[in-house]
C-alpha cells in the first residue's frame, strides 16, 4: 500500500508559527495536545459498536440533557491532557457546569473551550460526529485562569476549529490565516493536509435546517427558508434541502460544498425568542471558520456572530452561517439592505 507523501499537520503549524517572530510555540504545543487527544477519541469512535462507550452514561450535562457515554469520555481526555499542559490557564467544556482551571503550576497563556463530543444524540445510530474548539489569550495576569477569560468575544479569537469523525476522521482549522483541513491516516497515525486554504462558495446550492420547527420560527425566517425553495434559475434556486441534525457534520459539508446552515430561534414566546446553539463551544468557533473561509456567520436578528459579547458560560444563540451572498439576503429581509 502506498503511504502518502505531504504535509503533515504538525509541519503546518511549525510553518505557520515561524510567520510570526513574537511567537513562542505555546500555540503550535496547545494544538498538538489537541490533535493527540483527537487521535485518541476517534480510535474509541471507531471501536464504540464494539466497546462499552456507546448509549447513556447515567448523568445529565448543566443543559439538562442525558450525557452519552461517549461524551464523557472524550469530555474527560481533553480535560486531562489539557490541565498539565502548560498552555491553558482555564477550560469551559459543554458539559461541565463551572470553568475547569488548569492545575495549579501549570498555568498558560490561553484559554480553551470546547463541545466534546458534537452530535452526541447521532452516536448509537453511526452518525458523523465532532469535537469543537476555541482558543483565547488569557486576560488575567498569572495564576489559574476566571471565568472572565473564558467569557471573551469571537472577534478576539486566537484559533478555533473542529475534528470530525466520520467515513474518515478530519480536523478544520484556522489562527486567523485561513482554513485548512486534514485527513488522518490511521496506518500511520497521521493527520496529512487534504484541504489546503479552503474558500466557501459565494452563493451555495444547499440548506441545512430542521424543518420540523418551521411553525416556531418568526415570519421572517419561515420566509427566508421559503426563498430557497423558490424557482428562480438565474440565482440557482431552489436549493437542495441537506440537513444530517449534527452541527459539525452539517457545517462541514456547507464549508466544503457551499451551503447555509439554520438554526434560529424558538418564538412561541414572542417577548423572549429562544436560541438553541451554545455561543461559545458551537457558534463562535465555526463562526470564525466561516468567516476567513470567506462566509458569514450571524444570529436571526442579523448581528455578527463574533462581535457577540458572552454573558455567561453557558449561553445560547440563534446561528445562520454559510456562504456569503445567502447571508446578505437575509439582511435584506430583515431590512437592512
């Protein structure tokens, strides 16, 4: 069998950090402790019809919802090859109620928050599923990090992306020079560059949207949705509907093919619409990769998602995000174009 020949993801990180005179390779050593943790969630995915890590574990997360045990696992290896790693100061983790700082004389840099196990509900049924991350420079001084260098804006982020486990196993990701994706060889145990600089599509072909919630969303996005199944041959509508009810799965494929993914707010209280997405462990991130992939990325009242201030750890928005010139047609509905 012929191995590949390319660049490794590691060489790529070394690359992008001698761009950069200031750095000091706490970044480039933080995302390699990543990718091992990754490397080794993804041989427990591949063995979880076989091995005891499929199903509920028991316990609920602080989102009320029952946690897989799958979830607890990969949940459990981040926060163990993070916390003695020297990069983190502090972690915020979907599952967890309260920040999880890092050990004491341990402390780094940045900060991490992260979805363990994205599409958790899709495990037992074989389903692609992902692990999502955000990186921040730390605001605090010295010490084990607070809860105020976890709460930090998209627009201030250092790195972000995601690993998604499926047919075969990726990581997307960017530092704020493009994206690129990686595909890992596990004859070598390798994750090799297969997605150089990926650009979204302007216009996309595709929208993802649980269409089961049609009746809960407000009048102007149940009409957004309907221009996309419009005929209209000189904008290339109408779209095809694809929506595999897993974020990082469905915003992959919208990354590599063009396409607008949906997720907006419940409205069957008008005084106070709903969003369902966590701010910092879904919508911030994959906000940033679409961003200098060359989409857009918003809530349903048309702000930018990143220049969203967090409130707390836990928050939740309504998500559009996908190719550009989808998006500034929702503006266009909500009247500001």
């Amino acid at each position: 069998m012929k191995r590949p020949v390319g660049i490794t993801v590691h060489r790529q990180i070394t690359d992008s950090q001698q761009m950069h005179k200031e750095a000091t390779g706490d970044l480039s050593g933080l995302l390699t402790e990543l990718i091992v943790a990754g490397k080794i969630i993804s041989a427990e995915v591949n063995m979880a019809g076989l091995a005891d890590v499929i199903g509920d574990s028991g316990k609920t997360n602080i989102q009320g919802e029952e946690v897989q045990k799958l979830d607890e696992f990969a949940n459990n290896t981040i926060k163990r090859r993070m916390a003695r790693s020297g990069f983190v100061c502090v972690m915020a983790s979907e599952e967890d109620d309260e920040i999880i700082p890092a050990r004491e004389g341990y402390e780094g840099k940045y900060t991490l928050a992260f979805d363990p196990m994205d599409g958790s509900s899709n495990i037992d049924v074989n389903v692609s599923i992902g692990t999502i991350f955000s990186i921040h420079h730390r605001k605090s001084q010295e010490g084990q990090g607070t809860l105020q260098d976890i709460l930090q804006p998209g627009n201030t982020l250092v790195a972000a992306g995601y690993i998604i486990y499926g047919s075969s196993t990726m990581m997307v990701y960017s530092t704020g020079h493009g994206v690129h994706g990686f595909t890992l060889d596990p004859s070598v145990g390798e994750f090799f560059l297969s997605h150089e600089n990926i650009r979204v599509p302007e216009r996309s072909k595709y929208f993802s949207v649980n269409e089961g919630n049609y009746h809960y969303w407000s009048p102007v996005m149940r009409d957004y949705i309907q221009y996309f199944k419009e005929i209209d041959e000189s904008s290339g509508r109408p779209y095809s509907s694809r929506y595999i009810g897993t974020l990082v799965a469905d915003f992959h494929r919208n990354l590599i093919t063009g396409g607008v993914f949906l997720y907006p707010s419940d409205c069957r209280n008008p005084d106070k619409p709903q969003g369902k997405l966590r701010l910092l462990y879904e919508a911030s991130p994959l906000a940033f990769l679409i961003e200098q992939a060359g989409g857009r990325a918003v809530n349903d009242a048309g702000q930018r998602i990143l220049d969203i201030q967090p409130e707390s750890l836990h928050e939740r928005t309504s998500l559009i995000l996908g190719s550009k010139q989808d998006i500034d047609v929702l503006e266009s509905f909500l009247g500001k174009k």
